[in-house]
C-alpha cells in the first residue's frame, strides 16, 4: 500500500473507530432517544449551553438568572454559531456531524504537523497511536476476569474516547493548527504565520483551559530558551501576544476560577490504589495509608513511587515507546517541536499530580490526555526509526506485538460500552414529546422536580434520563432556561444550588397559601415540567397554574 493511502487508511478507520462513541447517542429508537457512555450527562449538558448560546444568552441555563461563569464555553460558541448558520438541530450538529469532522481534522492536522517534523512515515505511525493508543488496563482486567475492558482503570480515558469530550477535541484541533503555523513562523519569519500561530493559542484557554495553561507555559519556556540560545526576542512577540489576547478572552467568565482548583499531592494515585473500579490494589493502598499514618516516610516515599509507576506504565503503555526520542544523542535536536512537545507531556503529568478541582476532583486527569497525546506522536516517531533499522523480520515481528498490545483499549470500549444494543440512559418518547412542545411556547424559566437520586435503583437500562444522573435535559430540550437542573455542573462551575434546591423542596412542602403562590412569580417562573406522580402539597388554583399540556408520563403547567 502507498504511504498515500496508507495516510487516508488510517485516518478513516480511526474516525469511524472514534465516531462510535457518538453517533448513535441522541437518535430516536423504539424507547426515545438512546445515550451511551457518558453522552447521558455530558453531551446534554453541552447541548443546554449550545441552545442558551444560539439565543444570544450569556444566562446559565440550568439555574436561571444566572450568568455562565467559570466554565471554557469555546467550543459551545463554535457550535452554536454553527447552528444558527445552519439551522441543524443540535443534537445533530453534536453527536452525529462535529465528531466525523473533528476526528477527521485531528487525523489530517496530526499528519501535517509531524510530516513537516519528521517525515510521511513517522506521521503515519503517530497516526496509529493517536487513534488506537490505549492503557494496560484491559490485560489486568483479563487476568483479573477473563474481559479486556478497563479503559480508565488507571484513571484516564485513552484514544478511543477523545470525542466524548468535545472540548479536548476541539482544543487538540486549534493546538495542532497553531503549531503547524509556528512552525511555518520559525522558518519564513512571515507576520501572517506568526498572527495564525498567536490566533490559535489564544483561543485556547477558553476552549479547555487546560490546554491553554499547558501550552502557553511550554511556550514561555521554549521563548526563553530561544532567548538565551540566540540573543533574540522575536520568538517571546508570538508568546506575549498569545498570553494577553488569551487573559481577555478567558478572564470576563472565569474571573473566580482559579478557586476551583486545590493542592492534594498524589490524590491520583492513592484513589487508583483504593478504588475497586480503578487499579484497586488494596493491600497496597492500606499499606500506603499506615506508612503515612503512622510516619514511615523511607516506606511512605517508596510506596508513592511504586504506585506512580503503576499510573505511568498503565495510561501510557506502549506509547512509552515516545520517551527514546529523548535517548537518541546522535539525532537529538533541540526543535521547537521537541521542546514543546516534551514540556507539555512533563505539564500534563504533574498538574494532576497536584491539583485537583473543587466538586469533581477527577476532572484535572485531563491534564494528562495532552501529555499522552504528544507521547502518541513521540512514539509513532520513535518506532518509525525503529523499524527503519531493524531486518525486515524482525521489525514485523516488533510492530505486531506493539499492535497486539495497544489496540485492545479501543475494541473493548466499544464493544462494552458503545456498541451494546440497549444504552445506559434514554430520553422517553413522551418526555421528548414533551419537551418539543414546550419548546414552542414562548420564552420563559421552567420549574422541574428535584433531581432523586434513589430513583436510579429500581430501573434497568435504559434508565430514563430523569433517574439516570441529575442532568440538564430539560433545559437542552425545552431549550428553556431552568430553575434548578444538573447539580453536578452547578457544583463544578461553583454556584450555590444547595440553598435554591432547599427553597424548591420547601415550596412543594409548604400549605402556606400566599407564599406557594407568591414564590413562583417572585422568581420568575412561567412553566412547570412535572413528570408522573410529581406535584405540591397544594393543588393548581393555590399555586396559580393551569395545565397546558399532558401525556401519560407529563404533565406541563403555565403560570398566570
């Protein structure tokens, strides 16, 4: 096969690969509209922040009468402009066009920036690792329990599932096409690569700021490296440039985001030993917890370092091939590729093993998906010269054990957790019938039931997606903003929603005439979304409502 079509190869059975975990979310089965993996909870999310973007509105949609703040809305600007161009609807826009197109862009931009680097061939073998790259954890899972799943057992997700996060995608995207203009900057010194480079790694920060934060540290670096070695100060113009219009854009919605993150050394490793649906090595962990208890602290420092080779070893694996390109003295170049490439990978590591975020502690692990990227590219480069140098028999044999044991990631993830015929959560027929009306009627702030996490239990798949994970369905399909929706995210951006929720529970408690009645028009409420079974204490003609909708799952209220 042609280096060519080798290229086109590769690309197009990793985007297919890839899409999997997408494009059969947010389709309309026999039960409503099917979810998989985390689609249930994530990609609704981004769908209410799409819909209250394509209105024009900086309000949160899933605590009304607040402004989105803290919270990296790039990507969901880029898709709600797209939807407004297009009149798509979103969830087609979201789970069935955006990750063929971004998959397919990764794949074409990896290409471009690692051929003008290190050649075709080194840029096809980055290639197979950016899209097949997988963890360890499926061998443990198959000693274990005869399975190959176990995509996260070290903590991070893999290759397969760089889509389910839209944002990361994305950022992978801008990241990839500011490099390739810096390079182009570093050979022609030409303003318009230098002001598409600043462009790209400015918008960073408010796509996925841990992105920004890893690549603009790397650059600052890399400039100041380029200072010393040749007296100039060109290179900081690109730097300085990137950092300003990037503090503009990020710091008007996040201006209280640094808050959000805490120090916890080491947090990563002690879960992965104690948790049962991670590494789960739990003699290890007790012993980890009685050297620090009791101040062994040769045996403590030992025992972290152990575990932190367990966490390397497992998310990187065979993309740990990456690390000899540092090894090879006779080729070694300080490019601007290298430096670049090595600073974000020692960033991505170290960042989650000291920061952590404030409500959902995990999410600074996406710090690592960057440093196993670039260790991706690293390790296509180093086995392309390795292959170049061995007899052809033995570089079979060498490449087809590195194939055995990086893709099975990918295979079980989809077969576990995308390809199943029944999904993990659904929007009902009913709901979604629902929520379409509602859609229609005129603008307003929506009253929905408290989220009860108890209800989940009594179900099977799929699980409605009022049960399923406090979610932001209403608000994405109604695309109406809501009065209290999707604690999860209210506590990762940092709004106070125990007290409203306290407020709701109350309401629907209380035989106070007056104050049942006046509370839905002190906080501007025009619609009640009320599932089956769900009411007040009181009835319609004390709360002020009248039903304008019904099904046998929904009843919808409007308030007069």
């Amino acid at each position: 096969m042609g280096a060519k079509r080798l290229t086109i190869f590769i690309i197009l059975i990793g985007s297919i690969s890839w899409s999997f975990v997408m494009v059969r979310s947010g389709l309309m089965y026999e039960y409503g509209l099917g979810f998989w993996g985390p689609n249930g909870h994530d990609g609704i999310w981004h769908m209410s922040i799409i819909e209250s973007l394509a209105k024009g509105s900086l309000e949160m949609p899933i605590f009304a009468g607040e402004s989105i703040r803290n919270y990296h809305i790039g990507f969901d600007i880029f898709v709600a402009i797209l939807h407004a161009l297009t009149r798509i609807p979103v969830r087609y826009l979201y789970f069935q066009i955006i990750p063929v197109l971004f998959s397919l862009l990764i794949g074409v931009l990896t290409y471009i920036f690692v051929g003008n680097w290190r050649g075709r061939d080194s840029a096809n073998w980055s290639l197979f690792f950016i899209y097949f790259g997988g963890s360890l954890g499926w061998l443990v899972s198959f000693i274990r329990n005869g399975n190959f799943d176990g995509e996260s057992m070290f903590w991070s997700q893999q290759a397969i599932s760089t889509l389910i996060n839209p944002p990361y995608a994305m950022s992978l995207i801008i990241l990839l096409l500011g490099l390739i203009f810096y390079q182009s900057y570093l050979k022609t010194k030409k303003n318009k690569t230098a002001w598409g480079a600043t462009t790209c790694f400015s918008v960073l920060l408010s796509i996925k700021a841990y992105a920004g934060v890893l690549l603009l540290s790397a650059l600052f670096i890399y400039s100041l490296y380029r200072y010393f070695k040749n007296k100039k100060f060109s290179e900081f113009f690109v730097f300085l440039a990137s950092l300003v219009l990037s503090l503009i854009l990020f710091i008007p919605l996040n201006r209280n985001s640094s808050g959000l993150l805490v120090i916890k050394p080491f947090w990563f490793l002690e879960t992965m030993m104690g948790l049962s649906d991670r590494f789960g090595w739990q003699r290890y962990f007790e012993a980890m917890t009685a050297y620090k208890s009791q101040g062994v602290y040769l045996k403590l420092v030992a025992s972290y370092i152990g575990a932190f080779v367990i966490f390397i070893l497992g998310n990187f694996s065979t993309k740990l091939l990456g690390l000899l390109y540092f090894f090879r003295i006779k080729e070694k170049k300080y490019e601007m590729e290298s430096i670049i490439s090595a600073l974000i990978i020692l960033g991505g590591i170290a960042a989650p093993m000291i920061f952590l975020q404030k409500g959902t502690a995990w999410n600074t692990i996406q710090f690592l998906y960057y440093a196993q990227f670039f260790m991706a590219i690293l390790a296509g480069i180093v086995l392309s010269g390795i292959n170049k140098k061995l007899p052809r028999k033995a570089a079979i044999l060498f490449t087809t054990l590195i194939i055995i044991f990086t893709i099975p990631t990918s295979i079980a993830t989809l077969k576990y957790h995308y390809l199943t015929k029944v999904p993990p959560a659904a929007l009902l027929r009913e709901e979604f019938e629902a929520l379409q009306f509602l859609a229609n009627e005129p603008e307003g702030v929506v009253l929905t039931y408290p989220y009860d996490p108890l209800l989940k239990d009594k179900m099977v798949p799929p699980v409605p997606l009022y049960a399923y994970v406090s979610s932001a369905y209403v608000s994405s399909f109604s695309k109406k903003p809501v009065f209290l929706e999707d604690e999860v995210n209210l506590t990762i951006t940092g709004y106070d929603w125990v007290k409203r929720r306290e407020s709701v529970e109350e309401w629907l408690n209380s035989q106070d005439h007056g104050f049942v009645y006046n509370f839905l028009r002190d906080n501007n409420i025009s619609y009640i979304y009320w599932l089956y079974g769900q009411r007040a204490v009181l009835g319609e003609t004390q709360l002020g409502i009248e039903e304008i909708y019904k099904n046998s799952r929904v009843t919808i209220y409007e308030v007069k």
